[in-house]
C-alpha cells in the first residue's frame, strides 16, 4: 500500500492500493479492476474498474465501470456508470459556467 499526496505529469493506471490526495490535472487516471483508492482524486478523465472512496473531479469525464465500486461525490462534465457498477454518492455535471449553472443530481445505487 502506497501513502502519501500523487501528482504527475503522464497518465497513471493503479493496480494496487493508495490511500492520499491524487492531482492528475491535465492527464487520465484509471484504476485497473484489482486497484484500491481512498483519497481525493482531481484528473483530466478518471476510469474505474476497481474501487474508489472520496470526492472525484473530472475536468472531461468520469467512467465507472460494470467492476466499478464507488463511494463518493463525483464532478464532472461528463459521467457515465454502466450497468452493474456500485456507486453511492452524489452527482454535480459541470457546463460551461457561461452558458449554464451546474446541475446537481442525487443518486444512491446501481446495479444490474
């Protein structure tokens, strides 16, 4: 288990466990379906197969995948959760903040 703030400047997969403030500004983070995460994520794009505890922010998009499992709010332009997938948190898709205001939206689980 790694401890401890992360910051880079490539994308990252994570196949293990790590627990700290992730910062991947302009870059994708994945983590891989065995890998752990618990801490703050902030990444260009974020993908999960694994599992994730805290708040995740996405500049572009958030994918969680059907191996999934999530706890946490996410922020995002996009999101998507696909069918099967664990997710338990709350939801805020960001637009342009000159053309429209954030939408927020509540959601507890999905599973198929």
């Amino acid at each position: 288990m790694l401890r401890g703030e992360l910051s880079g400047k490539d994308d990252l997969v994570i196949e293990g466990q790590i627990e700290g403030p992730i910062n991947l500004q302009d870059h994708c983070l994945t983590i891989a379906a065995q890998g752990q995460v618990k801490s703050d994520i902030n990444a260009r794009q974020v993908i999960i197969s694994g599992s994730a505890v805290g708040k995740i922010t996405a500049a572009d998009r958030i994918e969680i995948r059907k191996t999934g499992h999530v706890v946490g709010d996410l922020v995002a332009a996009g999101i998507a959760i696909e069918e099967g997938a664990y997710f338990k948190g709350s939801i805020e898709v960001v637009r342009d903040k000159a053309r429209e205001a954030p939408r927020a939206v509540a959601a507890t689980r999905l599973t198929s």
